[in-house]
C-alpha cells in the first residue's frame, strides 16, 4: 500500500488529502501538523475549516485510510510521498521585506524530512513557492542525507478555490506536475501522476519541468487578480460616466476569446494567494532585473488597493464627510462567500479605514468568529501566515467593535451598512425592516453588487453599489476620489 503523508493541515493540505483518500481507498494518507489545535478539530466533528461538501468526504474516509496526526516524524518517515503544504508568509523584514516569500516554515520541513527519512522519498511542493523553490530544497534534502536516501522532488501546485474547493478537486481543469527531467525525476513523475489517474482524466494531468510549474501557478493567479482589478478600474470609470459595470462584464465577457468569468467588480480581491503570490512575482522579476515586467504586476496590486480606498472614501464622503461616532453594520468579513477564511479579506481593510474615522462598527459573517474578527483587526499587515501559536492573541477590549450573529441586529439603529461579502443570506434579507430600524437618512454601501439598486432605492436607501451610477446624493457630497 502507498504512504502519502501531508505536512501542513490547512485550507490546501486538508482538503486536498480528503479527496485523495476518497479517490484512493488503496492509498494510506496521514495529514500531519504541529498544531495540537486543529488536528484536534481535524478529528472532531467539527472541522477547523468550512468548506461545502468537505465534512462528508472526511466522515467516509476518517479512520478508513484517512487519518490526521501530531506526529510529524513518525508519519513522514513511513511516507512513500510526502506533500508539503506549510505557511509561506511574506517576509516583514531583512531582504526582500513586503514582497519575498519567507520560507523558514518549508526550510524547517525539508531539514525535518532529511532528518528522519529511512527509505527513499517523494517530496512534493504543494504550498505555492517562488521559482526555484524546488531546487532549493532538493539542496537541502540532498546535503543532509548521508544515508543513501534518494529525494525526488516534485512541484504539484494546487488550484483549488476556497469554497468550491470539493468540487475543484473533484473535477479539476487541470493537474500540473513538475519534476527533474532525469530518469529519477520522471519516475516519480510518473508515481504522482498514478495518484490522480484514479479519478482525474489522462488528458488533464499536465506534466513539465519543475520551474514551469512554479511558475504556472504564481502566473494563474496573477492572469486571475489581474482581471478582477482590470474590471475593478473599470467600475471606477463607469461611476464617473454613467455606465453600469455589470452590463460593461457582460459585453465583454461575451467575447469568447474573454469569456465571462472573473468578471465581478468588487471592493477588491482577498484570500490568501492574490497578493501575496503577486508580491512573489514582482519580487522574483525584480531579482532578475526586469523592472518593467515587475511595474507591470504592481499594478494589480495597487489598483486592489485604491478599490478598498475608494470604497471608504465614498463611504465617509457620502455620509456628510464623517462617520464619527456613527454606527455602521458591516455585512460580511470572509474574502468571499462560503468560507469561514478572512486571511487579507478586504474587510479588513475597510473596517480599518472606517475605524480610522471613528466608526461604531457592528459586524455579521455566518461563518467567522468574533475571536478570529479582532484577531484580524488587530493583526500587523503580513502577520496572518504564520501558524496560530504565533498569532497575537485579540486585545482585551475593542470598545469601536461590536460582533454580531445576526444580520438584523447588526443593522439595528445603524447609519449606513457596507455588504463586504456575497453571502447568499444577504440578497435575501429582508430590507424593508432593516431601513424601518435604521436611523435616517439610512446609507447602503453594496461592495459586492448583490442587491438590486432600484430596489433598495424606492425603500428609501441612499445607496452606492461598485461601478453603478451614483445616487445624486452620493455624487453630490462625493470628495475627489
Ligand atoms: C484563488 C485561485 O482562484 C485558486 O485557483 C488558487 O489555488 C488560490 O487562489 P481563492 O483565493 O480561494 O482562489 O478564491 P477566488 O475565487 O479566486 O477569489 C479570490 C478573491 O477574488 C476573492 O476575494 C473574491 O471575492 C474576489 N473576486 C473573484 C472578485 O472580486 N471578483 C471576481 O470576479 C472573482
Ligand atoms: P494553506 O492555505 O496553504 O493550506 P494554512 O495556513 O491553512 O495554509 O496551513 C498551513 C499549516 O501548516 C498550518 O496548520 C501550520 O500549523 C502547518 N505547519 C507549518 N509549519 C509546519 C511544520 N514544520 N510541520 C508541520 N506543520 C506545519
């Protein structure tokens, strides 16, 4: 029976396992992870992340050939494939700071793997990585193995979106594997693709060298964000003209050389990968002293940003230039819908700038807890990825932040509202009684364009939704932007 053993029970590692083992009922697959805490929650009935159709898959396999575990070595010294899908966060200081993948948690995995290997190995780079990763690990594995041990490495990047991650996994676009372009190399190629031939069509297993595949994956993320800031810019300009954002995505999606997805203006992208895979990019193109490829990819960026700050500035701006004292029910924290996942969540980002002016925020999200919540609120920039017992612990007191399990209390008494995340339960809300218990003139800010403008209008609002026309009271008080 093949061992597969996964270093890191996260968003990817966890997930992704859960369908091998599925697929697999002839492999043995061990998620291990230094936190007590969620292999805990991995082996409770309630799981540390929420991912639709994830509880039911770990039910049938959990003790079958599923198995989640604290004890690293053991489990990786009996693995036949070992994927490492550990934090990689971005550096906060000394060379490369705000932009460089730190990679101290890999490089402690490799040595760790090196370490206690007694038979020979596949090691497979699942965490997204900058270009050269991979060699820089096999250096490791290599140079501190005086046992004769051979370590193959692999690049197996993960596609997975969170939220549809079951059905991402299930039914992926593609597999992409990379590997040295030696008869060793290909072998273990060849053993990683067997794995996914169980359930994932021949013809989607795409195979190629290790960097290729690095780099694959830093650039569909980056081909990804870019369209969403592309579209975000955008949504700028049809406020100005009197266009509507929705109906410029339809028309241009309909290009089937651009196809209609990606195309949701938006306050901004958040989620783990965007940023911080573009940072990456913008890093490695600058290593390699092409500036204007790196400018290029900055700009991704920096558009994301001026959305979140355009969207609080139309905020602040349109309730009399002040929210001062004012309560502001913010709907959603997640970076999208059906995760309970916040990591540079433009929520963050918003309830920031509205904090910086002195907003009562009443926040809602189905899915996050208060804790995780003033977590994040307090959380320096970059801090998010590094494991949980690394995190500052939430302040004792945020006398400007109240968290709410309900959408109508959150609302209750409120100035304005800002819908941050596309939760379904918020198209479904019952907006009458919401406006009835709001002060007036009641505010709604739809950062997702999930309501129906001219619905919201005749109730009463004063609304401002991302790339739509702007409510003559909007434009009228509206600040330069
Ligand atoms: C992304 C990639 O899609 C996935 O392939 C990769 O493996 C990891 O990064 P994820 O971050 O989980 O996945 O979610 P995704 O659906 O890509 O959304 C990212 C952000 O973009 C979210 O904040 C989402 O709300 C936003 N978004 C997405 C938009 O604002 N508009 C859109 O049209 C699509
Ligand atoms: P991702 O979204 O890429 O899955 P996560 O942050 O959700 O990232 O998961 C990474 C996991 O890796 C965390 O649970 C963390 O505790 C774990 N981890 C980090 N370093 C190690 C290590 N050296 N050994 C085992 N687990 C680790």
């Amino acid at each position: 029976m093949v061992k597969i053993c996964c270093i890191g029970a996260g968003y990817v590692g966890g997930p992704t396992m859960a369908m091998i083992a599925l697929k697999c009922p002839d492999i043995e697959v061990v998620v291990v992870d230094i936190s007590k805490p969620r292999i805990a929650a991995w082996n409770s009935d309630d799981l540390p992340i929420y991912e639709p159709g994830l509880d039911e898959v770990v039910k049938e396999c959990k003790d079958r050939n599923l198995y989640f575990s604290t004890e690293v070595e053991k489990h990786v010294a009996e693995a036949d494939i070992v994927f490492v899908s550990v934090n990689t966060p971005t550096k906060t200081r000394g060379l490369g700071a705000g932009k460089a993948a730190d990679l101290t948690y890999w490089e402690s995995a490799a040595r760790m793997i090196a370490d206690v290997s007694k038979s020979d190995k596949i090691v497979v780079e699942k965490s997204t990585v900058p270009v050269k990763t991979a060699e820089a690990i096999e250096k490791i594995l290599t140079h501190n193995n005086n046992k004769g041990i051979s370590f193959q490495i692999l690049s197996n990047p993960e596609f997975l979106a969170e939220g549809t991650a079951m059905a991402d996994l299930d039914k992926p676009d593609r597999v992409l594997i990379g590997g040295r372009e030696t008869p060793a190399g290909q072998k273990a190629v060849a053993a990683l693709k067997a794995v996914y031939a169980h359930w994932v069509p021949e013809d989607r297993i795409i195979t190629t060298n290790l960097w290729s595949a690095e780099l694959s994956k830093l650039a569909a993320n980056a081909f990804l964000a870019q369209r969403i800031s592309s579209i975000n810019a955008m949504s700028a300009l049809c406020e100005s003209t009197g266009a509507e954002v929705n109906e410029v995505a339809y028309a241009v999606g309909k290009d089937s050389r651009i196809g209609p997805k990606f195309l949701n203006a938006s306050v901004g992208f958040g989620g783990s990968c965007f940023q911080k895979d573009i940072l990456n990019l913008v890093y490695i193109c600058e290593c390699n002293g092409l500036l204007e490829v790196a400018h290029y990819w900055k700009q991704v960026i920096s558009i994301n940003d001026y959305q979140k700050s355009r969207f609080i500035k139309r905020v602040v701006s349109s309730m009399f230039n002040t929210v001062s004292g004012k309560k502001i029910a913010v709907l959603g924290f997640a970076f999208k819908k059906d995760t309970g996942d916040t990591r540079e969540t433009p929520a963050i980002d918003v309830c920031h700038g509205l904090l910086g002016d002195k907003a009562l925020l009443s926040i809602y999200d189905p899915q996050v807890t208060e804790e995780q919540i003033k977590r994040d609120l307090a959380m320096n920039k970059f801090d998010w990825d590094h494991p949980q017992h690394l995190q500052p612990q939430s302040p004792t007191a945020f006398k400007q932040v109240s968290v709410v399990w309900d959408a109508y209390e959150a609302c209750k008494d409120a100035h304005g509202i800002c819908v941050i995340t596309e939760w379904d339960e918020f198209k479904k809300l019952d907006y009458q009684k919401i406006y009835d218990n709001m002060q007036k003139p009641a505010f709604l800010f739809d950062g997702r364009n999930v309501l129906n403008v001219e619905e919201m209008r005749k109730i009463g609002f004063v609304v401002y939704s991302i790339g739509t026309p702007l409510d003559s009271w909007v434009k009228d008080l509206q600040v330069s932007i």
